[in-house]
C-alpha cells in the first residue's frame, strides 16, 4: 500500500472526527466560535487530503515509517475519542 494514501486516509479521518461532532452540534443550534472553528478545520483537512491524493505522485512522496505509525496511531485516538463521546451522549 502506498504510504500517500495511508497518510491521507489518517488525515480523513482525523477531519471527520473533529468535523462530523462539531457540524452536529452547529445544527442542533450550538452556534459558537470554537465550533464553528473546529468544522471548518475538519472540513478543510478532508479536502486538502482529497487533493493531496489527487494532485501529489504516489512514488514521489516520503514520510518516515515511525511519523506514519505515529499519524495512524493519533487516528485511532481521534477516533475512540469521538466514538466515546457519541456513545456516553446517548
């Protein structure tokens, strides 16, 4: 697997996990400033991910084994961080 598209896989779903909570809460009404902050930075990490993948050469990019292991391992966290805060919320 190329490592381009592991690390922009990490980066999705870091973008989705602040994203998705903060875009729910802006439409239940919570219309504040590190909200609204936190869903477009999400957004933007999905989309500059997306182009990345789109625009950068697979066997150009480089990143070291233990930065990438470490992307995926923050990845995991973001997500069981927000996994858990969906369900202690129901």
């Amino acid at each position: 697997m190329k490592r381009l598209y592991v690390f922009n896989g990490t980066l999705v779903i870091i973008g989705l996990s602040l994203g998705l909570p903060a875009a729910q809460s802006l439409i239940i009404g919570d219309h504040s400033i590190p909200v609204l902050l936190m869903a477009l930075g999400g957004g933007g990490m999905i989309v500059s991910a997306g182009y990345e993948s789109l625009r950068t050469d697979p066997e150009e990019f480089t990143i070291s084994a233990a930065a990438l292991f470490a992307l995926v391992g923050a990845a995991c966290l973001s997500l069981l961080g927000t996994l858990l805060s969906a369900v202690s919320s129901l």
